[in-house]
C-alpha cells in the first residue's frame, strides 16, 4: 500500500502551517514545510532566501536580489530561469519524499506534483482578512505597516506561481478534496477534520 | 438567537442536493430545493420549468424559448431582464425563508444572498467527472448521449450566472466556509463532516 500523503495548501496567515503541523503529530507522520528548504539547498545549493520565496512565490521585477548561494548566476540558461531550476529540483525532491513514508508536506504547489499518487489528501486553508492580519502580526512577528496589503500581494505571487506551473487555479476547490475556512473553524477543529475523516480505501 | 441556515453549493452530478437533504433529515430542519422553486411559483407567476433553470444558469441565446406562466412576456423592462425580475424575486425569499427557521438551502446563490448573516455555514460541494457522469446516467435517468458536454455546459452556465449576480468565481474556496469533494469521501461521510462541524458560537 502506498503511503498517505497530505499536501497543505495554505494562505499566508491563515494558520495552514499550524494546522499540517497538528495533523502531522496526531498522526505520528513526518512533517515537511522549512524542513522542505533544507532539503533543497541540500540538493541544489541555492541560498536558503532564495528557495523560501523562490519555491512558492512569482518574482516581481525588483526581487531578484537574493544571494543564489553557490549555484550559477545567470538568471536564464537555454530559456530555462533560475526558478524553473529550482522548480525541477523541489518537485523531484517532494516525489522523493512521497514515496518513502506517510507524512504532511505544506505549500510548494505538492497537490500538483502528487496529482497522480492515489493515496494523497489535498487540502486548502483560508481565512478572512482580519483574522490572517491578527495571526500574522501576533504570532509571525510581523509589522503592522501595510500588512494588509502585504497579504493581498502574497496572495497574488502564490496564484500566479501556482498558474504558471500547473495551469490551475489557486485556491479552486476544484483542486482539492477538502477546502477549510479556518476563521469560521479554528485551527483545532481544522486539524480534526482532516484527521478524522482520511480516507482508508486504497 | 438568528436561525442557523446552510447552504449547499454544487456542481451537478456531484450529489450535493443529496447531501443536503441528509443533513436537513438528520438535524431536523426545513430543506429548500424543488421546494424553493414552489415558493417562487407562487409569488412570481413565472413558470416552474423556467424558475427552475433560470435560477440557476446563464441562458444561452437559443434557451429563451419557455413558457413564462402568467409572467409578463417582454424580455427587457426598462433594461431589467426577466432573470433580473427572478433574480430579486428569488433572493427575496431566500432572505425570508432564511429569517424564520434553521433550514439547509441548495443553490441560487443563496451563499451569497446570505452573505452578511452570522448563523450561516456555506458549503460547496464538488466532484471527479467520472463519478458525476455515473450519477446523472444512474440516480437522475440522464441520457448517456454527449453527458459529459452536458455537465461541462452546466458547470459553465452556473459560473457565468454566479459571476454575473455576485461578481465571484463560482467554486472558489474562499467563498464557501468548506468545500467537500464527494468522489473522495462520499454522500454520506460528507453530510456528517457538515453536520458534527457546524459552528454554533453565534
């Protein structure tokens, strides 16, 4: 029997992260969100930075600033960018890691990559406004200045990622076999329901 | 207390009218589906093959051929198209129905129509085609004949219709507290997923 899989799709704030984290533990399966950074710069040598953003987020003009670490510099070889690069190398390592035992791996567009793995539950979590501005500033440490509209552009770079390596919709919930609203639900009664509702057939 | 409503959003096929059903039996409240077409029947005059999918769907130009009942014939009114006319009048009893008692309400936007009350959960419900097409050729006698056009040309009426009163994309996550794909876990262990999850802190 193939392994369970969770994939956690999230918007940045809406305690997706927290939620993968909980299921992980309740389930005894391993946990993948920065733990899929070092892997990466394991195998790629790109500066962590750069994978963090690079692996989830569109780049706009003014941010490809980062330190690429020890890998080659030039932004394009053969038509091929730097984030197609790290693209290629994130999706094998998540099929890698896929294969070899249960676990929840958050973000990095993982519903996609394991669309064909039959034993993979992919969710989505999203939240009101006000309540992913609340966790953000009181539980990740962030400014209060424009973090409206920080959210709002995270948002955008997540969906344009998404758009441009899979053709998919983020946040369709045609994508997904279960899409939660964590600002009605709470992160516990999240984790629950994915938990106690995994399906067993395969 | 304000009534706790539920509202079932669905792509056809997907067996979303079932799951609400259920869910109205088993927690004891008023289901609104042919019923809410009765309803419109008695305040509208329009004919019940009309409300029924003018409620629902965008027309194409070659579908404006029904019986419109008792209703005024002209298509236009002071450039207020008939489905505007259904529109307001369905959204109306909506509201009202929504006022008196808990009851579970499947489609016409009602999510939307009832986006400002608290005691509201809005679930949308989703399917594999494969499923879908087995469900409208078996449960709902559909003809096997070009099915999967027909439930493509279903799903793309209903987006249009829902883009066109609530300037919303019909299906996203975000605009449903949670989204079940019932391939995966079936009628039945959706309608439970809805039923010990409902938010009752308002």
């Amino acid at each position: 029997m193939e392994a369970q899989i969770i994939t956690i799709s999230r918007e940045y704030g809406s305690g997706g992260r927290i939620i993968g984290e909980l299921v992980a533990e309740k389930l005894g399966y391993a946990f993948y969100d920065k733990e899929l950074v070092d892997e990466i710069f394991k195998k790629s040598g790109f500066a962590k930075e750069f994978i963090a953003e690079g692996g989830e987020y569109a780049f706009s003009k003014n941010n490809f600033l980062f330190n690429l670490g020890n890998a080659r510099l030039s932004e394009y070889d053969f038509g091929y960018s730097i984030s197609d690069r790290l693209y290629t190398i994130q999706q094998n390592i998540i099929k890698d890691i896929a294969n070899k035992k249960p676990c929840v791996i958050v973000g990095r567009n993982a519903d996609y990559v394991l669309k064909d793995k039959k034993n993979c539950l992919n969710v989505f979590i999203h939240c009101d406004i006000k309540t992913r501005i609340d966790r953000a500033i009181n539980d990740y440490g962030e400014e209060t200045k424009k973090i409206e509209k920080k959210l709002r552009d995270k948002d955008e770079k997540r969906k344009i990622y998404y758009k441009n390596y899979t053709d998919r919709i983020w946040g369709m919930s045609k994508n997904y076999n279960l899409c939660l609203d964590s600002g009605y639900y709470g992160i516990e009664r999240c984790a629950n329901i994915i938990i106690e509702n995994i399906n067993r057939h395969f």
